[in-house]
C-alpha cells in the first residue's frame, strides 16, 4: 500500500507540472506536450540505467533475453521511437508557430517545467535503486513495457489530437487530449505494476516448492 501511495504521488505529480504550467501560469499547450515529451525521454534514461545496473549485480543473462531487458535493445528500440516521435512533434510545432500558436517563450516555459519533471523522475529512481536488490527481471520487464504502452500512447493520441487540431484550430484541444490520457495511463500503469508484484511472487515462490 506504501509503495503504491508512493509511486502514484510521484507519477501524478510530473503529470502536474504541465497541467498546472498550462491551466494556472498561461504557458502555451506547446509548453505542455514538449514536457510530456521531456517526461518520457528521462524515464528511458532512468529505465536504461536500472537494467544495466541489474545486469551487472549478476543477473541471469538467460533470464534477462527471456524477460527482454536487454538494455541496449531497450535503449535502440525506445529510443529510436521516442525519437520519431520527436520529430513528429516538432514537426507539429513548426505548423503551429507558422500559424501563431507558437511564440518565443516556449523555450523559457519548457526550461521553467523540465526541472520540477526531473526532481520527480530522480526520486523515483532513487526509490527504485533502493529496492533494486530485491528486483526481478519480470519487475524491470513491467517498467519497459510501460515504456512501450506509453510510445503507443504518444501516436494514438499525437493522431486523434492532430486531426482534432486540423479540425477546431485550438491547439488546447490537442495538450487536453495528451493530459487526461496521459494521466489515465500513468495512474492506470502504477496501479497494474504494483498488483501484478505479489502475484509474480507467489507464482516464483510456487515454483521453487515444486522444484
């Protein structure tokens, strides 16, 4: 119940860095989804640095191709695709700075959010460090598979969200999207990561009796 306290607060709390800068401070929607962006490229980084880490206290390297957390497959994978996803989303800006949407202090805005993200993304890691000893290779599989069902997020919403921009000609509409769903999934990926942990330890236990 702590830890599921814990990371709920820590992953609603970077989601509310760009919400709050958006909604309560007037920074641009473009503000919001290049934070959202930020987010996911430092969880890679984070993610990166914890499987390499789990690799080398000794970890099974049969295990960890079984479990697919490999970390340089990981990195090539995740990053190549939060990568394009970068130049979509610049691509996107481009038209909206073209059209007005998008002024000069995005880039003060996006400085002013990035670090409050990455004090939150640093804590958590800090908690995951701790806890890395007692860790599986199906714990760490979970988190890239969060990572994977968040790039798939990114372009089912980056599509809808786009077509509702060509539509309406709010960019707000499309950051709206991006932050209700981004929100649904994080808290949704906490609640599934923590509930499937007992289960995946009383499963390794019930093998261990059989063996």
């Amino acid at each position: 119940m702590v830890r599921r306290f814990q990371q709920l607060l820590l992953r609603s709390g970077v989601q509310s860095v760009p919400i709050a800068g958006v909604a309560a401070a007037d920074w641009s929607p473009a503000t919001g989804l290049i934070l959202y962006w930020s987010e996911s490229v430092l969880l890679l980084g984070a993610t990166a640095l914890l499987l390499a880490l789990f690799a080398r206290r000794g970890a099974d390297p049969a295990e960890i191709r079984r479990a697919g957390i490999r970390t340089r497959e990981v990195l090539v994978i995740h990053g190549g695709a939060f990568g394009i996803f970068g130049l979509f989303l610049a691509a996107m800006l481009f038209m909206l700075a073209d059209k007005g949407f998008v002024g000069p202090g995005v880039i003060g805005e996006t400085l002013a959010g990035l670090p409050w993200i990455a004090l939150f993304i640093a804590v958590e890691l800090a908690i995951d460090l701790v806890r890395l000893r007692s860790a599986s290779a199906a714990d760490l599989a979970r988190r890239v598979d969060a990572g994977t069902n968040r790039f798939m997020l990114f372009w089912l919403v980056g599509f809808v969200g786009g077509l509702a921009l060509v539509f309406s000609g709010r960019p707000m509409v499309l950051f709206t999207l991006f932050a209700v769903f981004k929100l649904l999934f994080e808290v949704g990926a906490v609640l599934r990561r923590v509930s499937a942990a007992p289960a995946a330890a009383g499963g390794s236990a019930g093998e261990r009796a059989a063996t």
